[in-house]
C-alpha cells in the first residue's frame, strides 16, 4: 500500500490499484535503489500529507522536483528551509511582495548568515496544494523521470480534486501547467493562467503584474473562506 495521508489513499485507491502505477512503483524503486533520487523516499507525497483532500483550497502546479543535493521537499517550488532561493521562487517572492507585501520568513544559519525561508510547508497547512507533474527525478538529470506514470497519476488527482471539491482555485503557470485547465471543471472552480515565473519566461512580460496571489485571496475570501497568508 502507498504510504500516503488517508483522504488521499482513499481517493486514489482505484489509481494505485492500476497496472500502470504498479509499473511507476517498480520503477521509482529500481531508480532510487540504484542511484541518488530526490526527493528522498519519505517525502514524495508530502503535497498530498500536508494538505489533505477536505483541506484543499489552491492548487500550484509545477513539473519535476529540483534534482539538486538538498534541495527538492515533496511540494512545487518549495526548498527545504535553509537551502538558497532558485530562480524561480525567486521571482514568485518578488511578485508576492509587489502583490500583497508579504515577504518570506527570514532565518539566521549557525554561521550567522540570513537568508529567506524557501520552504512553502506553510502553505500547504493552509490549503495550498503544492503538486509537481512528475513526483521524482534522478539527481542533476531533469525531466529523468518523466513519461514513467507520474503524469497519468497527477492527472488522474487534478481531476479528483476539481471533481470531489468546489470553490478551489487553480494557479496555472507556463504552458505545461495550463494544459491541465481541461481536466478542470470551471464552472465551479477558480482558474489563474501566466507565464512560468522561472527568469527565462518571466522576463519576457506575464509574470510579474500578475496580481494571482491577490485575485486568489479574493476569490477565496467571496467564496466565505479565509485567504492564503503568503
């Protein structure tokens, strides 16, 4: 049985029961048995165990976990705590600030060296579910992991969410996230398109201005819940 929160194992008990997760499974042993794999093991479902299912009230959606020593979390974008800022968390802070002014915690090493919080687990104890299109990656090898599974099961758990939640907003950036708005039913549910914020789309005009933290809080707030603290 995958070790997952319980909401979950019960929403997706179909998808693991499924040949292919059998085959992903297989897989992602064989790769982190054989080779250094991110992130470790315990944490390739943390999306899923810090935001349970009746708790989701904001889906991000990214695409592979960073593939560097230390740094991907199991959550989007996210870097674990004391770990340097990538570029696009980066830009995502800055439109943060510019957006709501609202800036990362800031935490002081034991070297005494101060540097922003990039871990975003307190987003996701607030209803921020933080999902990668592929769920591992082999270290220093981007997209290694791809077309193995993940993106059937990730799909699969974008369509649960939009199916079995109502009111649920869903930031889609750069062009791969934006292609998941047809599994979305938006009739009901709240959908934020731009440009990735990774410097290479960023700067060329989209991202920043975007305002979606904001239009988030706001729609959230007029559907009679509380927005997200950023």
């Amino acid at each position: 049985m995958v070790q997952i929160e319980e909401s979950w194992q019960e929403a997706m008990a179909q998808e693991f029961e499924k040949d292919y997760f059998r085959n992903l499974t297989a897989f992602v042993r064989n790769e982190y048995r054989n080779g250094v794999c991110y992130p470790p093991g315990k944490e390739i479902f943390n999306a899923f165990n810090l935001c349970p299912l009746p708790k989701v009230k904001v889906v991000i959606l990214g695409q592979d976990p960073y593939h560097g020593a230390g740094q991907a979390e199991g959550l989007c974008f996210s870097v674990k705590a004391g770990v340097a800022l990538p570029p696009s968390l980066v830009n995502i802070f800055k439109e943060i600030k510019e957006d709501v002014g609202a800036v990362p915690e800031i935490l002081t090493g034991a070297d005494g060296r101060r540097m922003y919080n990039g871990s975003l687990r307190r987003w996701a104890r607030q209803g921020v579910f933080l999902l990668n299109a592929t769920l591992t990656v082999r270290e220093h090898q981007a997209a290694s992991h791809q077309r193995q599974g993940w993106e059937t099961f990730t799909d699969a758990v974008i369509k649960t969410v939009s199916d079995s939640r109502e009111h649920v907003a869903f930031l889609l950036w750069g062009s791969p996230a934006r292609s998941k708005k047809r599994l979305i039913d938006t009739s009901k549910h709240l959908v934020l398109e731009s440009v990735h914020p990774s410097p290479l789309s960023a700067n060329r005009g989209g991202w920043f201005g975007n305002h979606h933290f904001s239009r988030c809080n706001a729609w959230l707030k007029e559907m009679g819940m509380d927005g997200i603290e950023w």
